[in-house]
C-alpha cells in the first residue's frame, strides 16, 4: 500500500475540505493544471470548500482547465440533472474559471462514438490529467465504469446498471426518467491520471471501501484497479473506514 495515502475526516465536510485542500495544492504548484472532475453527492463538500477558497484566499482558476468524468445520455446541458447543470450549480459559475477551458462529455452528441474519441484528444492535447478527482459507486463503479468493465477502455458510451440507475433515482421524479446510458471516461483514462484524489463518505460505502483496497483486483470492483496506480490518496470519513479499520488498523496510519 505504499503507493496510497489516507486522510481520516470526521464527517464529509471535513472530507470536503482535506479534499479540496489537495486540489487547491495542486493549482498553486500548476495554476494551469487539468483537473479531472466528478458529480453526485460526495464532491459537493469539496466544491463548496473550493468556492469558499476562491472567495477568500483569492484561489485563482483562470488558467485551470477542466475534464469531467462523465454524463448522461439524453439529457441536454439544461436539464437540472445533467452533470452539466451540476458542475455549473456547485462549482463552475461561483469561481473564475474560463467555460472554454472546462469539458464534459455531450450526451446529446449526434454521433456519440466521434464524441467519445475526440474528448479523449481533448485530454491528450491538454497534456493529460493531472489529479482526478473520484467518488465510489456502491457497486465499486468509478465513473460510469460498472461491474465488468474492461481495465483498459477510453471514454466511451456504457448502460448504467439496474444497481446505479437506482441509486441515482433519488434525483429525478421515477425511475423510468434515469437515463440507461452515460458516456464516461473509461479506466484506462482514469488510470492514465498523474494522481487520483478519492473521497469516500458514509456508512453505505464501507464495504465496498474495503473490497476496493484490500479485496483481489477484479473487474468486478472496478474500483479495485486503483491498486495498481502509483499514486492515490484516498480521503474517507469515520463512517467510511469503519469495516476496513476492524480488520486492518493500519489503514489510517
Ligand atoms: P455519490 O456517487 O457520491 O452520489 O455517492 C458516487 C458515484 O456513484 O460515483
């Protein structure tokens, strides 16, 4: 485990602000730094910190460039639960980043495989990424990387799980109306990220915490393959670290 390195939060806001600590590091030493970024619950913390940073201590995104890790098929940049609409809502339009310099896949792309192939030039061009920002799927997914996905793949489309298109229903009226494909970042190009920042909160994702460091490297936990990268920091609160602290006290040390 040489290659990670855990912070223990109290709760997720604490989470929140070791997270965006991080990332407001890695801005100072790189003002033109690619930042991979993440929607759901767990980055709002870290947003809300970065907001709060830029509002305060001046932390300057104007050189910063964005890449984010996914996005729902279908739904346009206006939809209130379009990951565009997310990224405007928690971070985008509070801090003085350049719009140009900030990307996200387009689910509503006419010719979604020509997308897929020119976001990931997109990463090449800007030079590749350097902190990737993740949060863990219950079923261990990283992006839209479900179950079963292949270590190696680019950014491509992918139909969500029954498992995921659940755990998001919480954010649209049914079930029905939660999109069955996403566009996301494959693993190959989350791995291909100087260093990954993953923040994991709540008792809901212990389990799948630990199968993700301390279980084999399965495609089945996608997460898992986070094992092999060189440089990981992991940031889980208390509730988090729970079942991995009864069988390896180490973890937080
Ligand atoms: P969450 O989602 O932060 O809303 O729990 C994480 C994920 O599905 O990657």
């Amino acid at each position: 485990m040489s290659n990670f390195e855990v912070w223990r939060a109290a709760d997720p806001v604490s989470a929140g602000k070791i997270g965006a600590e991080i990332i407001s590091k890695t801005i100072i030493n790189k003002p033109d730094c690619l930042l991979g970024l993440a929607t759901g619950s767990t980055p709002v913390p870290v947003y809300k910190e970065l907001v709060l940073q830029h509002k305060k201590e001046a932390l300057d995104f104007s050189k910063v460039r964005t890449v984010n890790l996914d996005e729902y098929v279908g739904l346009p940049a206006d939809h209130p639960q379009s990951y565009h609409h997310f990224m405007m809502d928690n971070l985008f339009r509070h801090i003085n980043i350049n719009l140009q310099n900030t990307r996200i896949p387009d689910g509503m792309a006419t010719d979604l495989s020509a997308h897929c192939d020119q976001y990931e030039q997109q990463i090449k061009k800007w030079n590749g990424i350097d902190l990737q920002l993740l949060g863990i799927g219950l079923n261990g997914h990283i992006g839209f990387n479900e179950p079963a996905s292949v270590f190696t793949r680019r950014t491509h489309l992918t139909n969500l799980t029954e498992s995921t298109r659940k755990a998001n229903q919480r954010f649209f009226t049914s079930i029905d109306e939660v999109p069955r494909q996403a566009i996301t970042m494959g693993i190959g190009t989350i791995m291909a990220a100087s260093q990954i920042l993953l923040v994991c909160t709540g008792v809901k994702k212990a389990d799948i915490l630990e199968r993700t460091f301390f279980g084999p490297i399965d495609p089945m936990v996608p997460a898992s393959v986070l094992q092999f990268h060189q440089h990981v920091t992991v940031v889980a609160d208390d509730a988090a670290v729970k079942t991995i602290l009864q069988k390896h006290p180490e973890f937080t040390d």
